[in-house]
C-alpha cells in the first residue's frame, strides 16, 4: 500500500486525474462519487508515483511508511473500500474535454466567493481570453473554506492556497463587500456580463422549533463556528462558558468539531487560526462535558469516520459511547474499532455520544439550563428502511451552553425561483429556467450535501451549461 489518503480529503478529484493508473476512486462519474465519505487509494494498484500527492490541495495523501498512530486507521479504511469486487473500471478515468467557446469574450459575474464559487471562477478561466468578476457581501474571500473549517485543521483550510492561485489570475477581479441583491441587481450584473453564477451557499440553519429555543444561552452551532472563526457578522457574539456541561443537538461534522474546540486544552489552538476573542473565553471556560445527541441510533450517525477519527485522536479529550450502543454496531463497521479505542476514564474533558433522543424542550426561565428529550426505538418501515419512534420516556440533560446542529438552509435569491421544500433554487445542470443568464452552483443548486471538493464537480456542470448556452447565442 504504497500511498493513503487521509483525514483532510477534501474530495475535489484532482488526485483521481492527476494518478496515471487510475487507482483512486471513487471518480466524479462513478454513481458513490457524491456520497463517498472521502476518497481512496487502490493498495494493490498503486504504483507508487506520487503524482496524486502534487495534485492533493490540503495535503491528504502520504506514503504509507509515513502515517502517524492517528492515521494507520486510514490504510484499513482503503484496503476495506476496495474488499468488496467493485466493476470493472476504464483504464484510466475520462478526460474531461476543454471547454471551447465561439469568438468573443465571454465574461462572467460569479455571486459568492467561497469553494463553490472559486471552483467555478477556475473552470471559467480555463477558457482562453474570458473574465470573470467575483462579487462577495463579506470584507474577507472563501467562505465556510475560511469561517466553516475547524482552526485547527490546518490542511484542510489549505484549500484557500489554491484558491489564492485563482484570484491572482489578471482575468479576475474581485469586488469585496458588496451584496447582490440589494446594492446590485442581476439585471445590473447583466448589463456588463453574459451570465451570472450564483454560489451563495446555503447561509442560515434549520430551526429547531420546540419550547424555550430562543432563551439566552441557545444557539446554533453554525454560529459558534463561525465567532471562532473571526466571522465578521458574529465577532462581538458571546456564549456562556461558565457551566459545567454544553449539549450539542445533531451529529453530523459540525457537531463533533464544536464539541471538540468546547474540550480541547486552549493551548493546543493558540498556533491556529483561531480568532483571539474566542481562545481568550475558551481559556477561561469552565465545560468539561459536551453531550452530542442524536434522534437515530448509533449506525445512522451523520458524522463521517475521519471527522470521529479526528475527535477520538484529541490529546486530553475521553469519547465516551454507552456499551449497549456500541454492541449495536457490527465488527464490519470503521466506527466500532475507532470508538472501541477511544480513550476514555483518563480524568480529561468528555465528549459523551448519546443517541435516540429527540429535543422537546429547552429549560430555563431567564437562560437555558438544561434540554428535555424524549427516548426513541428504532422501528423497521413498509419500505425496508429504518425509523425511529418515541417511547414516551422523558430524560433531563442539565447543561448551561445549548447549540443546535441539524443543517443548513439555502435563503432564496432575489430574482430567482425557490424550492422552499428543498431551499434550493431549481436548475437544469445548473441552468435556472425563465432567468435569462442566470445559473447556479454549489449548496443553493445542490442543497447542502458534500464536501468542499465535491463542489468542483457540481461547478463544472454549470459552467458547462453555461458555454453551451453562450456558443447557442442564448447569452446577449
């Protein structure tokens, strides 16, 4: 197994093109590629090169004699993806063609500067001679690729040194804080280009609609990421510390990484890209428990296995899961070995992984100061998946911190339709019907699903559709 791909995947594919022997999978054209928690390394057809190790943006993929402790769970993640006979495969993954344009020089307002966007401005620019002017609402470039990724994960925030390669090319322009929609219209927009992108994201998060959601102390764990990122919008936030136990509701990444920064030792992030605001009060917080509480049982948890290996790797942070849950899970499944391991009875900060409990209530009279749920049981449905169903019994978890963690939510985009049930705007690869040049990418066109690199794939979709339109004469 010559080479591994590790926790900071990004899964943007540039490995998958740049490997000479078509090793790594899945590809964007293999029907897994959207759902694949990360990438993979053939171990038995890897041949050593190292081109995949050039082409990685965040540093993901090292030789095998080169994994830390943390990281040997990676080479058995890639030797198990490739257990299973999977079909035969080209030889090499397929070329995807250069874009050609008729004469002429297309230009191109983009709306939103994060991973979606900047991968659309890079495929744009592929395509001799055209412009693109990149318009962003914030003061500071890339998006949840800079206010969305933990401080500390410093190779998966390196990202953003690629996308600085983009940005440095002099047939892009970018016009800083300024907010489409409000300031400029798209019609403006069109005045001085052929066709719009928008990659705005999916900027707000799902409500939790249940009594005593909007006491102080409650909030959501987007919003926590974001004041300890430095977001302009929620630097002057303040979250009380003072209490012994947090309690994070959902358990997707978001989830485990706030409950990771709410219990790592402060000292260990003063080298990161942590705002000062937010080490300073994290110095001086008093948590020592974080419960991450699930509606689903244990098999269904929506973190991803390198998000669990990076929370049960945290020097000084015990994972702790109930036995009868982890006996729920089968010796097949990554997570039972990584949990099984995890430490835990050391006497350091907690973070306890409850599951089958659904929120009913927030408690509290002037702040929050602790979260009623109700147990649930796993019940098979007519259609052979599995559902869960309240028992009745009522739990108390006394916490002084509450942070809501179950998804984001696209917000609709002036002048273009919305699917309020999927909070995207809908599109035909890309292309927003009835809008003349309008096109979309990323989390508004998708919904918010993937990784950062998946939206590489999702922005050559649209701009493909968007030279298509452009050589058809559709785009005054």
């Amino acid at each position: 197994m010559p080479h591994v791909i590790t926790q900071s995947c990004c899964s943007d594919a540039s490995c998958v093109y740049a490997c000479p022997v078509n090793c790594i999978h899945p590809t964007p054209d293999e029907p897994d590629f959207h759902t694949a928690q990360m990438l993979y390394v053939d171990p038995v057809e890897c041949v050593d090169c190292g081109a995949c190790v050039t082409a990685c943006p965040v540093d993901a993929i090292k030789p095998h004699t080169k994994l830390t402790a943390d990281e040997d769970v990676f080479a058995t993640l890639n030797a198990d993806f490739y257990a299973t006979p999977r079909r035969p495969r080209p030889i090499l993954a397929p070329v995807v063609p250069p874009l050609e344009v008729r004469p002429g020089e297309l230009r191109v307002a983009i709306v939103g500067s994060g991973p979606a966007a900047m991968y659309a401005a890079e495929e744009v620019l592929t395509i001799p001679g055209a412009l693109v002017l990149i318009y962003e609402r914030l003061t500071t470039p890339y998006g949840l690729a800079r206010f969305g990724v933990a401080p500390d994960h410093q190779r998966t925030r390196g990202v953003t040194h690629q996308f600085d390669h983009v940005t440095a090319n002099p047939r892009l322009q970018m016009r800083l804080g300024v907010e489409v929609g409000s300031e400029i219209t798209h019609e403006d927009l069109l005045n001085e280009h052929h066709a719009v992108i928008y990659a705005v994201g999916a900027s707000t998060d799902r409500r939790l609609d249940i009594d005593g959601i909007d006491l102080p102390g409650v909030s959501s764990a987007t919003e926590f990421v974001a004041w300890y990122n430095g977001h302009p919008d929620h630097a002057d936030r303040r979250f009380d510390l003072s209490h012994r136990r947090a309690v994070v509701i959902g358990n997707g990444n978001v989830a485990l990484d706030v409950a990771r920064l709410l219990t790592i030792d402060p000292d260990r992030l003063a080298d990161t890209d942590i705002a000062p605001h937010a080490l300073k009060a994290l110095r001086g917080s008093l948590i020592e428990e974080v419960v991450v509480a699930g509606r689903r049982g244990i098999e269904q948890s929506a973190f991803t296995v390198p998000e669990l290996v990076g929370l049960c790797s945290t020097p000084g942070v015990d994972v702790v899961v109930r036995n009868e849950d982890l006996r729920a899970l089968p010796d097949s499944d990554p997570r039972a070995a990584i949990l099984r391991a995890a430490p835990r009875g050391a006497g350091n900060r907690r973070v306890v992984l409850e599951y089958l409990l659904s929120p009913t209530a927030i408690l509290g009279d002037c702040a929050a100061e602790g979260v009623e749920f109700v147990h649930n049981e796993l019940i098979a449905a007519p259609d052979g998946s599995t559902r869960v169903k309240s028992t009745g019994l009522q739990r108390v978890i006394e916490a002084g911190l509450v942070l809501t963690s179950i998804g984001y939510r696209g917000r609709p985009v002036p002048g273009l339709p919305f699917d309020d049930a999927t909070a995207t705007v809908p599109h035909q690869g890309g292309r927003v019907p009835g809008v003349r040049g309008a096109f979309v990418t990323g989390w508004i066109k998708r919904g918010p699903t993937g990784f950062i690199g998946t939206n590489k794939s999702c922005a050559q979709e649209t701009v493909r559709s968007l030279v298509a339109d452009y050589n058809a004469g559709l785009l005054a």
